[in-house]
C-alpha cells in the first residue's frame, strides 16, 4: 500500500475542509477538492486546489481521500452514489461522530472495497496546522502508517489504536469537557454582568482559575482509578459549594439550569453517602455506577 506521497483529495469545504486544504497546500501537496456546494469550491481555489467537477473525479484523483463533514451521514450521502470508485482508496474521516458511527463506517468502507481511517481534529479551523493541533487517529496502524506522512501538514499525530472507534472516543471525551466548561465560563459571566460588574474585570481571575487544573486532573484520576473523590468533608464541601452557587445566580436572575445540574450530583453523592453509611463519588455517579434512590 503506496499512497502517492505529497496527493490529498478532500470533500467537505466548511471552516475546517478549507483550512486543511490551506494547511496541505502550504506544505506542498497536490490537493483536489469537492464540496456539495459548487461556489465553496471557490474559495480554495486561490490555495491552488485542483477542483473536481464530481465526486467521482474526486475519488479517482487520488488515494488518500481526506472527508471533513458535518457528520458521517453527510459521508454515506456523498459515498453512497459512487460506491464503485472506492476500491484501492484510503477514507480518512476526520468528521465528528460517535465512536459507533465510525465503527459501522469502516466496515462499510471496507466492505466495498477501500481503506478505513478515522480521526478527531483538536482544533478549531484557524488552528490546522500549527504547532497546537493535533488529531486523534484510530484505525489500521498499517493504514495510518501508509497515510501518516502525507496527513501531516494537518497537525501532530496521535495515533490511538486499531479499534477504529477510539479517535471519536478520545475527541468526545474532550468536547464533553470543552462544552460544558464553556457554558460553566458563560455562566460566570453572566453572574458577573448581571451584578453589574466587569466582565473585562473579571477575565484575568477566571483565566488565573485555570492555572491548576492540570495537576486537579491528574489527583481526580488518580482517586477515580479506585472509585473517585469520596471522603464525606469533601462531599459535604462541595455540596454547600454548588448550592451557594445556586443561590447566587438566583440572585442575579442567571439561568439556574445549569448550576442546579450541577449541584444535583454533589448533593445525590453526599446523600446516597449519608444513607447507606458508604462513600459515594460524583465519579460513581457519573459512571453510572451507583444509581440514587428516588
Ligand atoms: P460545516 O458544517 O461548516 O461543513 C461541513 C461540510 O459538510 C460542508 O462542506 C457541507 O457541504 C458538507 N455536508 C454536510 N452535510 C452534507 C451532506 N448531507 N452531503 C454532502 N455534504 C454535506 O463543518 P466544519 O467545516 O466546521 O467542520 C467539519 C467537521 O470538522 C465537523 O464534523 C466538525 O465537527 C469538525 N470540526 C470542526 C471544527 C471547526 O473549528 N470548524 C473543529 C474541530 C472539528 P455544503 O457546503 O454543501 O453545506
């Protein structure tokens, strides 16, 4: 397997399908495109992308196809109609799903007769291809051997394993942290700015407040390793903590939600403590282990 070194096909020419065709031209590869929408075309034109007039053509152009889509349906509606130009191809998705999706989409990659990579891109579109990106890939290692040279200009590689599913694991793992901390961080500025204060004001302490998580989360995966953060002064803690949050976004007529939410899983681990007389984790909680009484 000899994927022509220095030849990329991308379809899908959003924020992201744009940036890489940037990122690859840059680093000299041959690039042709193909994108549902003709007039996105366009816009990577003057990257020096050779435009496809269909996605056939786009198959045929070369061996190493990468996909950014919205989604992996977005991949079977593109595929579907030219099943018979996928023979001898490598697919590498780097579109998000979940890992089962990915999963049924290898096999029927390889069921008509190509190649299956998966990948999960940790960065946002302006960031492809600089010294912070990186993508999660998962697959065949000998698949992702005969690719990884010419995918490099996209970003470092981490390479996850064959399970072709784990990219899509890891990168949602990732973003159920980035998306509720991004709310969490909104939340915060609407409690600041609906008090009346600064939000500009506020910004440095918030940014200061992330200094330490790094070593948080490497003490919450040591303890959650053995059933997680449980001993009752840190419950009843944490437990006052999320209800004073509660009251103060009350207060300041912020949206409760998400801070009720909160609060629901330090209070269900110090109640179901305090009733069966055994330490329970928000991890327990989470991981679905412990189910609380109703
Ligand atoms: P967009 O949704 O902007 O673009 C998606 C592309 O998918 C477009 O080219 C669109 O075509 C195409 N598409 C969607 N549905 C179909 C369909 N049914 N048939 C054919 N083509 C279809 O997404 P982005 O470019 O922002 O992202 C692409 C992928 O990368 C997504 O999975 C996203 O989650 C992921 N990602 C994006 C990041 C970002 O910063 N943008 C960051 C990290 C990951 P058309 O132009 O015709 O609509």
């Amino acid at each position: 397997m000899t994927p022509s070194a220095g030849s990329v096909t991308v379809i899908g020419l959003g924020p992201m399908g744009q940036a890489m065709v940037r990122s690859l031209r840059a680093s000299g590869t041959k690039v042709t495109v193909w994108n549902r929408s003709p007039e996105k075309a366009d816009a990577v034109w003057e990257f020096g992308a050779v435009r496809a007039g269909t996605v056939a053509q786009a198959l045929d152009a070369g061996e190493v196809i990468v996909l950014s889509l919205t989604d992996y349906r977005a991949m079977y509606d593109v595929l579907e109609p030219v099943v018979e130009h996928l023979p001898g191809k490598t697919i590498v998705n780097l579109s998000s799903d979940s890992p089962e999706s990915t999963r049924t989409a290898g096999a029927w990659i390889r069921a008509h007769g190509g190649r299956f990579l998966a990948g999960g891109v940790m960065a946002d579109s302006n960031g492809v291809g600089d010294s912070a990106a990186y993508i999660f890939y998962s697959g065949p290692r000998d698949v992702f051997a005969a690719c990884a040279e010419v995918l490099r200009p996209l970003g470092r590689q981490e390479y996850l394993g064959e399970d072709v599913g784990i990219a899509q694991l890891y990168y949602q793992a990732v973003l159920a942290m980035f998306l509720p901390g991004l709310l969490a961080f909104e939340q915060a500025l609407a409690m600041i700015d609906r008090s009346g204060e600064s939000i500009e004001q506020f910004l440095p302490y918030a940014q200061r407040s992330m200094g330490g998580m790094a070593d948080v989360y490497a003490a919450v995966t040591a303890m959650s390793s053995s059933g997680g953060w449980r001993d009752i002064a840190h419950l009843r803690m944490m437990a006052a903590g999320a209800q004073h949050v509660v009251q103060t976004t009350t207060a300041a007529g912020v949206d409760t939600t998400l801070a009720y939410a909160v609060r629901t899983y330090w209070q269900q681990a110090l109640t179901e403590t305090e009733r069966t007389g055994l330490p329970v984790s928000t991890f327990q909680l989470l991981r679905g282990d412990v189910k609380p009484a109703t």
